[in-house]
C-alpha cells in the first residue's frame, strides 16, 4: 500500500492449529498497531516561526537531507505475542547532534493511513 509519502507492506498474518484442533491467531486492533508504529517510528517536530523542522528528542534543527529509509516494524498482538512484521518505506532524515532517524511531520499522518489500509486489504489480519 502506499499514501502519500509511504508505502508499506505486510507480511501474512501467522496462523497455528492447538492439539485439539483449534485455528487461532494473534489478536490485532487497529489502535493497538498504531500505539506501536507511534513507539517504533520516530516523527520530527514543527518549528513555530522558523521553516524547517526539529529533532523529536533532542530539539535540534534538522538540516541533513531526507532519503528513503526500510523501516520494519513488529507488532504484537494483544496477548503479547509476535502478530506480524510491517515493513515501511518512508522518507527519514537524521539529527546531525544525536543521530536519530525521524521522519517528517508531513508523512506522520500517512504512516498511520498506511497501517489501516494494510489491515483493511484483503489477506491483511
């Protein structure tokens, strides 16, 4: 899938077979996979007056270029297990004073768009 700045895919969600014959899966809600993109990918800050953005955690300017960045992303059902890997490609620069990758404020609206078209598709979870 991709929106706007991001594309994402998934991987097929895992499926198991008790003794007793039983199908299962994890449980895996929207909002809960949001919480744990929101935890995995870290999103820039705006700048009030100024153009340009910040870093999310130490509030330095960020002036290094953005690049396509691989950024995988393993949620966890609702009981803790592992439910599946999501893989983003979104754009990303680093913070030239600690070295954190962040993406722009302007695809943090799209990396959640992604997840819920994901686990909307057709075979999604």
């Amino acid at each position: 899938m991709t929106v706007g700045t991001v594309a994402g895919g998934i991987e097929q969600l895992p499926r198991w077979r008790c003794a007793q014959g039983h199908d299962g899966g994890p449980v895996l809600t929207a909002e809960h996979g949001r919480d744990q993109v929101a935890a995995s990918i870290a999103v820039a800050r705006p700048r009030r007056l100024r153009s340009g953005e910040l870093c999310g955690a130490c509030g330095a300017a960020l002036t290094m270029p953005t690049r396509r960045t691989v950024w995988p992303v393993t949620l966890t059902g609702a009981d803790g297990r592992v439910a599946v890997t999501l893989t983003y490609d979104v754009p990303a620069t680093r913070c030239p004073d600690c070295g954190r990758n962040q993406v722009p404020t302007r695809s943090a609206d799209d990396l959640v768009a992604v997840l819920d078209d994901l686990l909307r598709a057709p075979g999604g979870p």
